[in-house]
C-alpha cells in the first residue's frame, strides 16, 4: 500500500463514521464556504478593474475550487473521528497478519536460523528431526530451552510485524513509531513469561503498543490532517484568484 493510498484510506474510514446529521451539517456548512469563496472569486477584480469581465474559463476554476472546497471542509470536520478508525486499522491488521501463511513462514524462518546462529540449543543435535530446518510441507520446532533463543525470536518477530505493519500501513506507521524499542521489549517479556510463546502472542503484543502509541499521537495525526486540509483549501483557491487577478491587470494595462 502506497503512502497516500493509506492516508486516504484513513480519511474515507473517518467520512463513513459521520453521522446523517453531521454529514449533512458538513456539506451544507462546505456549500456556503464553497459559494461565498467563488462569489469573492469572480467579483474581487473590479476592486482595480470595473470593467474586466470573468470568462467561462474562469467560472470552471472557480466551481472546481468550489468542489475542493466542500471535500475539504467534510474531511476537516469527519477527522475527529481519526482514533477510532486508527484503532481499527490496527486490529485489522492485526487479524490479517496473523492469518498470513507466507509471511509466518518466511519469519519462522528467520527466527529458526537465528536462535540456530547462537549455538547455544542442545536439541538441534539430540533432536534433528523435531528441531530440522524448515522446508515445505515439514514440520518442525525452534527449541527455545534458553532465555537467549527466547529474546532471539522475540526480536525476530517484533521486527518482522513492525516492518509488515510499515508495509501495510506507511503513514499510519510514521504517526505510531512502531520501531521503537518499547515495541521490542513488549515482545521479549511475552517470550519469557508465555507458558507456549507463539507468533501469535508477539503480534498481539505488537498490536497492544501500536494502539497504545495511537492514544498518544491521536491528536498530533489530526491536526496534521487537518493542515493538511487547510493548505489544499487554500492553494485550490489561490489557482483561480491568481488567475483571474493577472487576467484583470493584463485587462486594465490595454486599457490605459
């Protein structure tokens, strides 16, 4: 998924929880802002220019300025709704990798080697056939016997979930921190202290912090947004503004 692909994403799962009422309130508040903003447009001129006409050309900037407007006004107000969605994508998340066989595959992978490459696992002697490397279609098992192999897998799959999640979810990722090291201490204490550590247990814990982080950075993500929105709004007026104020200065200069 590509950055701005999870930005609007973001933005379309904060538009489908606005109520009826508030949708409603919301185009009908970006309707006025959008026809106030195209009347000043196509009238200001004459403040230098009394006798400039607006061109049909001019009138589409404006009624395409007058639809950016009404967008933006609708997502400025339906980002208050920017935690709960967050959250959700989390979980998604969450129930997605958890379900994703190649990737599992790929990790175990990874951790296998990695606890292998310490040397310190008696079972990969006493028990090849348990404890063999994995191939299609074979079962097998990482003795975890040490603390050591624990950490080692813990990291393994702490940074293996993070960099699906950064894959998954590129700006959401930016606002959670989800490298940091909190999210790999998490994943180590529930390495040491699981009766059955699985994959599944480090990616719940994965989870845990990243909604955790969510809470935290919630409103820096909203008035993120929300500048964001502002600045669009602003430079989708400024096209026809600008256009239409060279457009009646050239005018003024024939004239005289």
């Amino acid at each position: 998924m590509t950055y701005f692909k999870d930005l609007i994403d973001l933005i379309s799962g904060c538009i489908g929880l606005l109520s009826g009422s508030e949708l409603a309130i919301s185009i009908g508040v970006g309707a006025l802002l959008a026809g106030v903003c195209w009347w000043v447009c196509t009238h200001y001129s004459r403040l230098w220019n009394l006798e400039y006409k607006i061109t049909p050309t001019h009138h589409v900037l404006c009624a395409a300025a007058a639809v950016l407007t009404l967008g933006f006004t609708v997502v400025f107000v339906s980002l208050k709704n920017t935690r709960v969605v967050a959250l959700r994508n989390v979980d998604q998340w969450s129930s997605k990798i958890k379900g994703d066989k190649p990737w599992d595959r790929m990790i175990f992978r990874k951790a296998y080697f990695a606890v292998k490459k310490l040397n310190i696992e008696a079972g990969f002697q006493q028990d090849p056939v348990k404890y063999g490397e994995p191939a299609p279609n074979k079962a097998t098992a990482i003795p975890m016997s040490k603390p050591l192999s624990k950490d080692a897998i813990a990291r393994v799959y702490a940074d293996g979930a993070v960099q699906h999640f950064n894959t998954s979810h590129p700006y959401l990722s930016r606002v959670v921190s989800s490298d940091s090291e909190v999210t790999k201490q998490a994943a180590l204490k529930e390495m040491r202290t699981a009766k059955v550590p699985t994959s599944g247990g480090v990616v719940g814990v994965v989870s845990t912090v990243m909604k955790t982080g969510l809470d935290k950075q919630a409103p820096r993500v909203v008035t993120v947004v929300r500048s964001l929105a502002i600045g669009l709004f602003l430079l989708a007026q400024m096209i026809p503004f600008l256009w239409i104020g060279l457009a009646a200065y050239a005018d003024l200069k024939t004239r005289t």
